[in-house]
C-alpha cells in the first residue's frame, strides 16, 4: 500500500510537516499499529484533514483532550485495524499549575512558556486555559505530565506547584453550541464581525485584538480595520470561533454577513 505522496504535498504551505506526518501514516501501515504524531496546531490540523482526505487505506483520529481543543494529536491507523480495534488508548493527561494569581494576573502565554521552561519539548504541550485567578490547566501527553508532576517554582513572583490530572478530573472550557447568526453591518472589517458574532462592543474587540487575543484563520491578526471573506475563520480566545458563511450586499451599500458561532 502506497499513499500518494506527491499529492498530499503538493504546493501546501506545511509541506515539511506534512512530510513528517506521511512518515507516521507509512509506519502506521507497515507496522499495523496506531502511531500518534505530536500536538499540532489548528491550522495544520485543517491542512492535514484536507489533504489527507478520501485515503481508502489510513484512518485518521484526532484528539486533544475535548471536543474544542485547538491544538490535536493525530492519531494514524490502518484502516481495517481500526475496524477490529474496540479501543485506542491516548495517550494524552492533563496539568493543573496551582498558585495565587489574584493580584499578579497571568495569560496563557506564561503558563505555555513555564512549561516549556520545565518539559523542552513545544510540541508535548497541547491547549492551555485559565483557572479564574488559581492558576492554569493543559492538556499535554503523558511523558510530558509525568516529568513535571509534583515541579514547585515560581510564575513571576508567584508561587506554583505542578499537579497531574486525569482528563475527568479537569475543569473543560464551557463547549457552546453551535449558532448561526445574521448582521448587517456598514463594512467587512473584522472588528466589526467580531464585535456582532461575539456579542461584545466594538472596543472591547479593538482591545482584545491589541492584546493579541484574536487571530484570522489561526494567525494572529493586530488589525481592526483588516476586512474578512466568505469562508474566513475568526478566533477570540476564550470565546470560541466565527466561520464567515456568506457575505451579500444590500440595497441600500451595506453588508448582509451570514456567520457560524462555533
């Protein structure tokens, strides 16, 4: 069985990584077992999705620890082992990094590069939230949790200490449903989009973008006034995702837009 390499390569923007991860599937193949690549990022993961898409010969599963997650691992497997596999295990756990943030506010950043200060390995670390002013949870595999459980230190000037969590004993970012919503606005700029799928005012969206907190199509986007297409992806953290459905022009110069909450 061969897969078609050339194909899946061609002219994509990630063509080294996706090298990488045609190296799992073909190990996956000859060796009839699940071979899990390293957390990847979500546009790679969408890359990955598409390219990899209609292969008669390879399952692919993707897991981050919940339905939201943006950074996955993926999980490479013969597709008629996965017919005759009632389990795979994951091999994925979750961190609890406990301390008092009440007057020395963190980001996610911070927790993300205190990890990476601990555990050298970028790619051992999946997605990264905040505990209310306690601290942070993540998802990261199991080496990486093991060889930091119990790690004391200090954030700043905060004192943390690193817990081990099962997946069932962390607090999962709040999943809302899917929502179709519908606005007319006077532009395409995403502040304004933003502001009208998020439900938040137009300076608090400028705020967030200036603080780097939003991102189009998974890059970080630091331009309010940037304009948005049909088929565009806008990410707020802690918000969730808007896909741009569809744009039309109204009769009297303004825009219909056609948005999914996700």
């Amino acid at each position: 069985m061969r897969l078609p390499k050339e194909k899946i390569l061609f002219k994509s923007p990630f063509h080294k990584e996706l090298e990488t991860l045609l190296h799992f599937a073909e190990k996956a193949l000859s060796e009839r077992t699940a071979i899990w690549s390293p957390f990847l990022s979500a546009q790679l993961i969408e890359e990955v999705k598409d390219r990899f898409n209609n292969l008669n010969d390879i399952s692919l599963l993707f897991e981050g620890g919940f339905p939201s997650a943006e950074r996955k691992r993926i999980c490479f497997l013969r597709s008629v082992e996965e017919m005759h596999s009632p389990s795979i295990e994951i091999p994925i756990k979750g961190i609890y990094i406990k301390g008092n943030f009440l007057f020395d506010r963190a980001k996610q950043s911070d927790f993300r590069d205190l990890i990476h200060e601990l555990h050298d390995q970028a790619d051992d670390i999946g997605d990264i939230w905040l505990i209310r002013d306690r601290g942070a949870q993540a998802i990261c595999t199991k080496k990486c949790a093991d060889s930091i459980n119990q790690k004391i230190g200090k954030l700043r000037e905060v004192e943390i200490i690193i817990h081990a969590l099962d997946l069932n004993e962390m607090e999962i970012p709040f999943n809302r449903p899917e929502k179709v919503i519908n606005t007319v606005e006077a532009s395409t700029r995403i502040d304004a989009i933003a502001s009208a799928g998020f439900g938040l005012s137009r300076s608090k969206i400028i705020k967030q973008i200036k603080e780097g907190c939003l991102r189009l199509n998974w890059a970080l986007n630091d331009q309010p006034s940037k304009s948005v297409n049909i088929g565009d992806l806008i990410h707020l953290e802690k918000k969730g995702s808007l896909k741009i459905l569809n744009i039309d022009k109204t009769k009297k110069e303004r825009w219909r837009i056609k948005l999914l909450r996700q």
